[in-house]
C-alpha cells in the first residue's frame, strides 16, 4: 500500500516506468493491441468506456494499472509513494485466532469473540 508524503517527480516522456515505482502518474497513451480488452476507461458523453487509443491520449493513471503488452505510454510527471503493508500484523493475528477457534472446535462466526479490535 501506498503512504507517506507523495514526491513529485519529473519524467520526462520515458516509455517504461521502473518496477518498483508505485504511485500515480500522468502519461499519453496509445492501443498497441487492439484485440486485447482494455484496461484504461475514460469518460465520453457521461458514459465510462475503455476504447482503443489510435491517437496518443493523456490520462491520470496508477502504477499498477500498466500493462505494457497493451499499451505503449509516454510518462510524463508523477506522484512517487513509499511502499509498505498495512495491517499486516491485524490480518495475521486474526488469522491464526480463527484457526485457533476452529482447532478449539468452534464453527460459523464462533471465531470472531476471539478477535478484539
């Protein structure tokens, strides 16, 4: 998950963006495989439609919504976040609590007066 304070950062139309960059970004766009389904929609006449991209197109775009075998892009600034989990320990914990209640023999919702919030 994405946190911390964004760094802008300049990127001076690159074609691929590194793959650890997460954070959103603003690029052209351009269908390099039209029989594929898209990924990137847009709003046109208040309907959400995800066209081919014959002409280079800008749009607002997050990180993990690249798909280089689709599209080919055009990067040109972007917001850069620290990269992090979050919750991890909470998922873990109540994890093992509900394995724990099921062990314990404890069946349908049983398990959550075990997890305390």
């Amino acid at each position: 998950m994405p946190y911390g304070a964004p760094t802008e950062i300049k990127f001076n139309n690159c074609f691929k963006l590194e793959k650890k960059f997460l954070g959103f970004f603003k690029c052209l766009v351009k269908t390099k495989d039209p029989t594929r389904l898209g990924k990137h929609a847009i709003i046109r006449d208040s309907r959400l439609i995800f066209p081919v991209f014959e002409n280079w197109t800008e749009i607002n775009c997050f990180s993990r919504e690249i798909d280089y075998d689709i599209y080919d892009y055009l990067s040109t600034e972007g917001l850069k976040f620290e990269k992090g989990t979050f919750l991890s320990r909470f998922f873990i914990d109540a994890f093992n609590k509900k394995a724990e209640a099921k062990a314990d023999g404890l069946g349908g919702l049983g398990w959550l007066r075990l997890i305390k919030l």
